[in-house]
C-alpha cells in the first residue's frame, strides 16, 4: 500500500535541506508527499527532485494568508509542481463573523480552483469540531454551507473527542484523504502505534474508504527522519 508524508514532520531539514528531506523521504518507502511550504525552491526545481526520487505530491498545506494576498501565483505555482489538491491548514474560525469570512472565501476560491484543476481542501484540529464564541461547530458549517473537501485529520478529531472513524464514515463523500498520526489525546503527538489514538481503526476504514493515508508525526523525537520511519515501519507491520 502506498503512503503519503506531510513534510512538517521533517521540519527539522526542510527549511534547510529540502531536497534532502526528500531523497530521505523516498528511502524509507512513502511514496507521496505533502509540502508545508516550498522554502522558495523554484516550482521546476521541486519537480525536478520528485521525479528524481521517484515521488510524487499528493497535496499542500498552503496558508489561508497566503490564498488572500496572492491567490494567482499560488495557484500557478501548484500547476508547474503538478500538485492538483490545496489544502488549507487552518483558518480563523472564533466566532460567526471569521467562520462568515472563511466560508465566503472558501466559496468563492472553490470553483476557480476546480476550473484549473485543483481541488481545495480544508485540514481541521481540533478546535473545529468545537463551539466557536457563537456557538457554531465550524466543521459542520463548513460542511453544510460548502462544497469543498476535507482532509480529516483524525488524531484532532480524537483530541476533540470525537470518534474518527465515524466521522470519515460520515463524510467519506467529501473526502479524499486523511492525516493519520497518533497521540495520547494531548497535544504532543506520537509516532504511530505509540499513542492510544484508535489508528489501527481508522487505517482499516480509511483503506476500505479508499481514502489516501497521510502521515504527520510531530514529535521530531529525537528527529523528524527517526520518527517517520518508526511511523513506516508501523504501517508495514500492519499489512496490506
């Protein structure tokens, strides 16, 4: 089974060895990655590396600032990668008149992404699937009031105490892929099989899903390249 990498959970070497990050990335068996940033690696450069290390980019996390204040060159930017999901990691979502803003944009942004062929996604935390200051459940108005994708990251969700599993059920239709990673319910994540998050349950129905599995392990414990390989090195234990 292929597994994709959020490149956060390498930010111990990105900002200064991107490419390198990723030669490390291919070596350890993932086969795709997701950037948190390029670190202002010209777009042909990046590609040329995926295509030397045999990777391919399966999303970004790109900043909600950085969609407002230079929405094209973003956009040009994912279609010279060759990066077809954009994902918003996050947003203002504390009270009616930011989660307002938020849906506006996202509305506004979703169909002139589609029309070149990117899709846009929004990654939550945990906060998203609590009350806001108003009283809203960010994650279900973004739900209901647009057409956007999720990517799902389960172990907030689990932070949250919410079932993971369910959710993906739920919104299995609106979703492409997922964040696996692990925990014990705090805000310090572990290497996968470390934590008490139910990841085996989300990995079985994730694969039945068919939904893509993204790795992040925020530890960097005692680095970011010994925590994601330990991350791997789970996966495989759990088969095909």
């Amino acid at each position: 089974m292929e597994y994709g990498l959020q490149m956060y959970s390498l930010r111990d070497i990105t900002g200064e060895d991107l490419k390198g990050a990723l030669k490390k990335v291919s070596e350890i068996g993932y086969k795709g990655v997701e950037f948190a940033g390029f670190f202002g690696h010209p777009a042909e450069e990046v590609k040329g590396w995926l295509q030397e290390f045999g990777l391919r980019v399966t999303g970004t996390h790109t900043s909600y600032d950085l969609l407002v204040n230079d929405f094209d060159a973003t956009v040009a930017y994912h279609k010279a990668v060759g990066c077809d999901t954009l994902i918003v990691p996050g947003a203002d979502i504390s009270n009616a008149k930011a989660l307002e803003e938020l849906v506006n944009n996202m509305n506004k942004w979703q169909p002139l992404l589609e029309k070149e062929g990117i899709s846009l996604q929004y990654h939550n935390h945990h906060r998203e699937f609590l009350p806001n200051d108003d009283g809203q459940i960010p994650i279900e108005e973004l739900y209901k009031r647009t057409n956007i994708k999720f990517e799902i990251d389960t172990y907030w969700a689990f932070v949250a105490k919410r079932d993971p599993v369910e959710i993906i059920t739920r919104m299995k239709d609106r979703m492409t892929h997922i964040h696996l990673k692990d925990g014990n319910g705090g805000y310090t994540g572990y290497s996968l099989g470390m934590g008490t998050a139910p990841v085996k349950a989300v990995w079985e129905r994730a694969k039945e899903l068919g939904l893509y599995m993204v790795v992040e392990s925020e530890g960097c414990d005692p680095d970011g390249v010994s925590e994601v390989t330990r991350c791997f090195r789970y996966l495989e234990s759990l088969g095909e």
